[in-house]
C-alpha cells in the first residue's frame, strides 16, 4: 500500500525535470531524502522542489497571474546513496526570482521550512547548498562591520 497520495497530479509530472540545465544564478541544494514506503525517489524529489517554492495542495486563485516555469523549484537529478537503504540524493534547482534580495532569512525560510515535515518524506536533510554570487552580493553583512562582530 502507499503511505502518501498527492493531491490531483504526482508531483513528478511538474517538478522533476532530468533535462534541465543549472544556471549560474540558481540556488542549488541537494537533499538527502528517505520517500516513505511506495513512493518513487523521483516524486520524492519533485515534492521537495515543489513544496520547497511554489507547489501547494490546492489551486490558488493567483495561479494564472504568474508563470509557474519562472519561480520553480526543479528536481534535475537524484541518485541513490551508496550503502544505504531507500536514500537518495535529489538535487533542486531554485531560480533567484523566488528569492527576496538580502534576505538570508527568506531564502533559508522558503529553501528548510515547511517541507521538512511533507508527508511523502521518513527523513529529509540539507546536505550541501550552492549560493551564486550574484545573489551573496546582496547581502549587507554585519551592520557594524565584521570586525565589530567578532570582538563581541
């Protein structure tokens, strides 16, 4: 039996795409995800890249009003973690237009929050994350400078 059922369509279908090459300007993470039982390692990757940007459960109403392939996430490549049982690598392409400029706190908000308690997941960990440096430039820093902030 399957312990998760997404909603209307299986992620997979909008969310993972093999053929997809990274960009420069993408935030790339890879996750190490555990699918419950009866779930493909690539629907489990496709959640993650949904549920971590614009997937949700329901038709929004602002659906129509934005392009879907513009703020993404995409599942491009998952493989299985050697010596280990039902884990998987799935790396995530996040494109910076999902992102608020300067804000640490909205990309990791957007990038670990809500998906770390999907349904579709046993376990779900950030393993490595690729910030370009278009988008680390706008960060301000520490506002008193960095050695201020180590002498405290």
């Amino acid at each position: 039996s399957v312990g998760f059922k997404a909603g209307v369509k299986d992620y997979k279908l909008t969310y993972y795409t093999p053929d997809y090459e990274t960009k420069d300007t993408d935030i790339l993470a890879a996750f190490r995800v555990t699918p419950q039982p009866g779930v493909p390692p690539e629907e489990a990757g496709a959640a993650v890249a949904a549920e971590s940007s614009t997937g949700t459960w329901t038709t929004v109403w602002t659906d129509g009003l934005t392009s879907l392939d513009r703020y993404k996430g995409r599942c491009y490549h998952i493989e299985a973690v050697v010596g280990e049982e039902n884990q998987y690598i799935a790396y995530v392409a996040y494109p910076l237009d999902l992102f608020e400029e300067g804000s640490v706190t909205n990309m990791f908000t957007s990038i670990v929050g809500n998906v770390f308690g999907f349904k579709a997941l046993r376990a779900l960990r950030l393993e490595d994350l690729r910030i370009p440096t278009s988008y680390s430039k706008t960060f301000q820093g520490p506002p008193h400078g960095i050695q201020v902030e180590r002498d405290k």
